[in-house]
C-alpha cells in the first residue's frame, strides 16, 4: 500500500513530491527514529529525541529542494539522524548523560565516540520501537496521558489529530504532553521492557494507542484522503510486533485487535468507487474485498483459546468477520451483529458504540426502534458535533417517512462532514429526496 518507503530505490525529480514525501516518512519513520534515538540518549532526553528527529525532516526538506531526493529517502534521514546524535555525543555535557545501557550496548564508548550503526539495524529498530511503546506507558505516567504519547513519539499524530481521537481540546492534549514528558525526566525511567504483570499491565494503553492511530487512517479527521493506507499499515505492524513477542503470556487482545484492523482493511479498495466517492456498504462490490486478509485476520481469531475477559476488541473483530464472511449485504446477519453490540455497550457504553448499536438495531427491529435509541444520547455534547450521529438519523427518519425531518438532518451532517468526499455522498443521499420535498 506504501507509495515510498525505506527500501525504495525510484529517485523522484519532482519537486512538488517532496512535502507529500516528507509526510509520509514522517507517519512511517520518525517513531522508528525517535525509538533509536531515546535508546541512545536515555528516556530523560526524549524532548531531544524528537527535535533531531525534526532537525533531520527539515534538513531534508531544504536540501532535496535543491539536490534532488535520493534515491533512497528513508536510508537517507537514518544516516542524517545518525550524524546529528553523534554530534550531540561530541558534547561533554550530553556525553556524560550518553545512556549506561546504550553505552553497553555501543561496548566502544570511552574516550572514542560510540558506533552507533548497530543501533539502526532493522532488528533493533523493532525491539527499539517495542520498549518506547511500553516506557510510554509506565505507571509514572497518568493513563491518558500514556496513549496521547505514544501517539505523539511514535505514531507521528499532530495534536489536533490526537485531540480529535479523544473526543477533547487541543490545549488538554498539550497539557497531557508536557505532563507526560516531565515525569519520565522524573522518573529517570529506563529503555527497557517490563516483565511479567507489569508488561501486562501496560499492555492495555499500548493497544488503545494502536486502534487509534488505526481508525485515524481508517477514518481520517482531515485532508483529502479518506483512507490514510500508511497509518493503517503502520497500526498493523505494530500489533504483529506485540504479538509475535514471547514476552507477551496472554495475547488475547492483542490478537483480536489485529483480526479487527486486518477485516477491516481487507474492505479498503472497495470503500471507493472508480471516481473516489464513497460506497457504503451495501453498495461495494465484495469480490474487491482482500480474501487473504479476511483469512488472515479469522487465523488470528483462531489462536484466541478461553480468554479471562472479554475486550472491545474480542467483540469489534467478531462482528467484523460477521459483516467479512457475508456473501452480500442481504445475507447479513443482524441478529447476532445486534446482540455482539448488546454485549459490546456494558463494557463500553460511550456515545459512539451506542449510535453503532441503533444502526444494527434499525435491521433487526426497524427504524423506529433506533431512532428512539438515537434519542438517548442526542444531548450528548459529542454526537451534537459528530456528523455520523445525523447522517443516521436522516437515514432513519427517510424510512420512517418523516421527509422534512431527514432533510434537516442531512444538512446538519453535511454541515458537520470533515472531508469534502464525505460531504459529496451525503448531498448525493439528500437530492434522491430533495426535489420531491421541494415540489420541483
């Protein structure tokens, strides 16, 4: 799905690529990086993990302009990073704060500068990115602050993005941020991974952070695009990291996470018609769903053997792979997807999993039945402000006959869509019935 990546070997003359470049290295490449680089400088130097991280995409910005971008970009911003840590190195004052483990790990600091190229190595990137993922969430750290981090450092998130994904301000974010940051200095908290209960323990905020960054590609907030294919991409290696490490005893959740992105990312190339304008549902043409991904996603289902608890994950991929292994919308089966969303709400009762359960509810009981439903969270400050809410309930009210109701709503769900293509579908839904209202 990538259209660059590390191992890309095309040289692209085009200046107009480079900001779209540099973009998407930074969604793919500045978590690795800032892994690496707070490996090397010790937790306690994370700001100055993430401002070399951000020297090194400026420096690229301004000398591709005028050289041209090599030919293989991602290498290129490694070396450079590489560069400007051992500069840092050269500093006493960072030297003598250089990290006791890094240091072993380097096995050549003394009075010479440390090799640092084993450090960029493909393998230690991966158990790089898996102890920042777990120093992230330490108990130091308030638990919303722990995801907002993780997102920041090694998901590349903007904090409006990141604001968007917890429903709050981006002011509140950027409090958590600096909350986050001044206790591992604190903490003096060290680049390792925990064991036992305490990985455990973790493990919980680590996944929220990973479904989040996973719906912002799925469901992007804003720009153009409505699928962001590198953060879905990006979701999913991350969660084959945890589960493919034999540190992690019960992996329960995080195998039903990754079948739920991997069912939902099988759909992708059918979510868009030839145009790029959305298809629900009901509409796309099942035989562009990704078969092995489907297949993929129920292997991972069945590795899930008497889970202690249940998660909103176990319950999301379950219905899921309903909607995945239906031959076409009419075979869908409702009444279990309904009853998976009963389930789902006593342990996540929010707004959003209830708007998602009246739609399941409208097949099972009718429309009447969800839209009494939609009328118990209508007050909510969120749905006020989320657009789906009235796209739904235009679509109810379409079906109840209440036309001047639906138009209304469509409106305000217009009103409210965040991407233009998400607007076009919704004045596509509302001018089937809009002339009739109007007499024309």
């Amino acid at each position: 799905m990538s259209t660059f990546g590390r191992g890309n070997s095309d040289r692209l003359a085009e200046p107009s690529q480079i900001p779209a470049l540099i973009d998407h290295l930074f969604r793919v490449e500045s978590g690795k990086l800032v892994a690496v680089l707070t490996r090397i400088f010790g937790p306690h130097q994370l700001e100055l993990a993430e401002d070399v991280v951000q020297d090194t995409l400026l420096e690229a910005m301004q000398t591709w302009h005028y050289k041209g971008i090599p030919q293989n970009p991602g290498a290129w911003l490694y070396t450079v990073a590489k560069n400007k840590s051992l500069n840092i190195l050269r500093r006493d004052h960072y030297r003598k704060k250089f990290d006791a483990d890094a240091r072993h790990s380097a096995k050549t600091f003394s009075q010479e500068l440390p090799d640092l190229d084993h450090f960029f190595s493909a393998e230690e990137i991966k158990d790089d990115l898996l102890r920042m993922m777990f120093v992230c969430c330490h108990p130091a750290i308030s638990p919303d602050s722990q995801v907002s981090l993780i997102l920041k450092t090694l998901c590349g998130f903007s904090i409006p993005e990141i604001a968007h994904a917890f429903l709050s301000t981006e002011e509140n974010i950027h409090k958590r941020l600096v909350r986050a940051r001044k206790k591992i200095r604190e903490a003096n908290l060290r680049f390792e991974m925990p064991g036992g209960d305490v990985l455990q323990q973790r493990l919980d905020a680590v996944l929220q952070a990973i479904y989040l960054l996973f719906n912002e590609g799925y469901s992007a907030s804003s720009g153009d695009q409505l699928i962001r294919f590198e953060l879905c991409e990006e979701a999913i290696r991350l969660a084959e990291l945890l589960a493919g490490h034999p540190g992690i005893g019960n992996r329960s959740n995080v195998f039903a996470l990754e079948a739920l992105m991997l069912f939902n990312t099988s759909r992708f190339h059918a979510r868009l018609d030839s145009l790029g304008k959305i298809l629900s549902m009901a509409e796309q043409d099942r035989s562009l769903w990704n078969k092995s991904l489907i297949q993929k996603g129920i292997y991972y289902i069945s590795k899930i053997e008497n889970p202690e608890t249940i998660s909103v994950y176990h319950i999301l991929a379950a219905i899921s792979c309903h909607h995945c292994s239906s031959p076409d919308f009419a075979s869908t089966d409702w009444k279990s997807i309904l009853e998976l969303y009963n389930n789902l709400i006593l342990i996540d009762g929010s707004p959003v999993a209830r708007l998602n359960r009246a739609i399941a509810l409208s097949r099972v009981q009718g429309a009447p039945a969800a839209l009494e439903e939609l009328d118990k969270i209508k007050d909510d400050s969120f749905m006020a402000s989320y657009y789906l809410f009235f796209a739904t309930q235009a679509e109810l009210f379409l079906e109840t006959g209440q036309l001047e109701r639906a138009l209304g709503s469509y409106a305000r769900a217009i009103e409210l869509a965040p991407l233009r293509m998400e607007k076009e579908l919704l004045e596509k839904k509302m001018s089937r019935f809009d002339a009739s209202i109007s007499g024309t």
